[in-house]
C-alpha cells in the first residue's frame, strides 16, 4: 500500500525531540549510504582491481561512468518520492542497495564490475541526501525541516571518519569481496528497519506542518525564472568543488605546494565545513537561507582568488581550505533548504532531483575539465577560470527572486 495512504501525522509539537528520532535515523542511514557507496571504493580499489585484472584507472572510469548515469536518474526518483513517499522508497533503495553490493561481491571482470556499480549509482538517489532531505521535510514539516536537515548533515558528515577505518579493517579481515558483502548487510539489516521506522507521508502527499514557515514560498509566477537561476548558480558552484576536491594536490602542486603542505592544509576543509554548519544553525537560522546560499558563493569565490593573488604557501593554501570548506559545508545544506523555502514542500523531491541530475553532469565532468586546464594552460589560468566560474555562480544565486513583497 502507498505510503499516502493510512497516513500518520508528524508529531504537532516544536520540541527538539520531535526531530532527534529523524534526524538521528537519517543521519545514520547517510553514513552507511555515503561511506559505502563512495568512501570505501578507494581503499578496496587497490585490491579489487588486481584480483579482477584490471587497471584501478579503468576502475575509476568505470565509477565515473556509473556516476554519469545514475545522474540521469535522479528526477525519477524525486517525482518517486513525492508522488509515493520517502520512506517507502528509502526502504525500497535500501533492499536494491543490499542486492547491488551482495552482486557487486561476485564482480569476475570489467564488465561485471561496470554493470554492478551502474546498478548502485542508479540506486543511490533513494538513499542519499536528496532523499533525506526530503524524508525530514515530510516527517518534521517545512517550518522546522531546515534545522533538521542542518543536524542531520552534521552527522552524515561523519560518512568518511567512520567508513574509511572500518573498510580498511574489513579489507585486512575480509577482503574486498567480505567487505561488499559487510555493506550489504548494513543496508538490509540496519537502513531498511530505520528507513521503515520513519513517519508515512501524509494524506495530500505532504506532511502536515507543525507551524507555518518562517519565510512564505515565491508566488508561482516566480517559480519558473527562481528555479532556472538556483540551477545554474548551484551547477557552477558545484562544478567549482567537485573540481578542486577531486584535483586538490594537483592543483597545490602546479602552484608549488609540496604534497605534505598541501594535505596538511586539506585537513582543513573538514572542520571548516563542520564549524560552517553549526555557525548557520546558531547564528543564522532566523534568516532566509539564500543569504545563506550567497555568503557559500562568496566564500568560493574568495578561496579561488586568494590562490591566484597570494604568495605560495601554508597560510595561503590554509586559507582556500578553510574558505573552501566553509562555502562547501554550507553548500550542502542550501541545496535542501533553499528549494525548500522558496518553493514550499509540493514538488519538493522532484525539485530536488532536477538539480542532483544537473550536479552529478558537472562533478561528472569538472575534475576532468580542470585537469585538462592544468595540462594545457597552466594554474594561473585554470585558477582565473575557477574564480570567474565562481563569480558568474555568486552573481546568479544573487539574481534569484526570494524577498515576497506584501
């Protein structure tokens, strides 16, 4: 049965307790989808490849590949979501995961391995963040989904810390096969029963709020012109991360950072995103998020002009970390609670997955395209380029319609 249907009703208070069990469900379930589907693959990958006969740069195209293609459907599993629910479909992603990992187990070759991790990939919007985001919403309501969907990225945060430790044991204990299998597991036997523990989407095929927004949605006529301007903004800005997070120690090298200079400033990028996030659920909560949106711009921004202008060093690769982690800690959470506000919980999902396809096109291709840059014109020109890239984003996200007039 549809989950619309027998709906229950988020709980009516404002109490933090009302979103700790959600949050707390979806934070875990993040870390178990984020540190199996992407952070564990590179430590397995060394080993993988050797037993399958092949290249881990052919394991890496392939992944890229998968990634291109479960780009392309995450607008189906956005209309998925809102037509039937995220927690029917979370818990439906989390058997199709246990099944893609338990086959991704028996790889014997190539294209075993190409066909496994396309089957995840066209899985993962199911159960990632875009799903999440809108699993809070319709479990908490909009007026409190942006606090909870900034605690449950603080948790999800954690994918990396929890799962590269934990792969590496497996891998030592298990192997690479034993290690897919582990993750199967989890999907069945810990993301299923927690996804089906969260509320049912409500009768209309929203949740019910618990209190009206603290910001009223654009009017529909501004929809079209809001919803064009927030796509190409957050694309460019994300093709600007996804670039400098996959080309980090390239780029610092082209600039004349040692590699030990350049991890050390890297390490970073962590905290800052996680010091960013809570600074926006303390300070900056009573306003409307896109300011939020445009400040992350701005902070990109600066990080790539203070590599293109400042001396070569500690401090200023420091500085494009902490600036980068800051903008990019805060981008993720605008990309849910930007949509959200200005546009109101109808549709939210399927917003939601029209701006992941567009995001996993360009991280598909942006660190390509920047590697390409440093072979052929040089850092100063691929640094020029990330900033104007950055720039025409900030000037973008600026450009969108949210102040509703009375």
């Amino acid at each position: 049965m549809a989950d619309h249907q027998n709906a229950t009703t988020p709980g009516a208070g404002s109490q933090p307790a009302g979103l700790l069990r959600p949050v707390l469900t979806l934070g875990l379930t993040q870390i178990v989808g984020f540190g199996s589907i992407y952070y564990a693959f590179g430590v397995l990958v060394t080993h993988m490849s050797a037993d399958l006969g092949i290249t881990p740069t052919l394991a890496y195209g392939l992944l890229s590949a998968a990634l291109l293609a479960g780009s392309l459907t995450v607008p189906l599993a956005g209309r998925l979501i809102d037509l039937r629910g995220a927690r029917g479909m979370m818990a439906a992603g989390s058997v199709a995961a246990a099944v893609g990992f338990a086959l991704l187990s028996q790889s014997a070759g190539a294209w075993t391995l190409a066909a496994t991790l396309v089957l995840i990939e066209l899985i993962a919007p199911l159960v990632l963040y875009d799903a999440a985001f809108a699993a809070l919403a319709q479990a908490v309501g909009e007026a409190r989904a942006r606090r909870a969907i900034t605690l449950m990225t603080l948790l999800g945060g954690f994918a990396s810390t929890v799962f590269w430790p934990l792969t590496l044991f497996l891998q030592d204990a298990v192997g690479w096969r034993g290690a897919f299998l582990t993750f199967a597991a989890l999907h069945l036997l810990v993301c299923l029963p927690l996804h089906l523990s969260l509320p049912k989407l409500a009768a209309k095929g929203t949740a019910a709020p618990s209190s009206a927004p603290a910001f009223p949605p654009l009017p529909p006529h501004l929809h079209g012109r809001a919803m064009a301007l927030l796509a190409l903004g957050l694309s460019l800005s994300w093709a600007m991360m996804s670039a400098f997070s996959a080309q980090w120690v390239p780029v610092m090298a082209a600039v004349g950072v040692s590699q030990a200079t350049a991890v050390a400033a890297g390490a970073l990028m962590g905290p800052a995103q996680v010091l960013a996030r809570l600074a926006e659920m303390r300070f900056a909560a009573h306003r409307h998020p896109m300011i939020t949106a445009v400040f992350a711009m701005g902070c990109l921004c600066t990080a790539a002009l203070v590599l293109l202008v400042a001396p070569v060093g500690i401090v200023s690769a420091s500085a494009f970390a902490v600036l980068f982690g800051i903008g990019q800690g805060l981008a993720t959470m605008v990309r849910g609670t930007v949509p959200l506000v200005l546009f109101g919980l109808a549709g939210y999902a399927a917003r939601l997955g029209k701006l992941a396809s567009l995001r996993g096109l360009v991280a598909a291709v942006a660190p390509f395209a920047m590697a390409g840059s440093l072979a052929y014109w040089g850092a100063s020109v691929t640094l020029g380029l990330a900033a104007l890239l950055a720039a025409v984003s900030l000037a973008v996200l600026a450009a969108v319609p949210w102040r509703v007039k009375g």
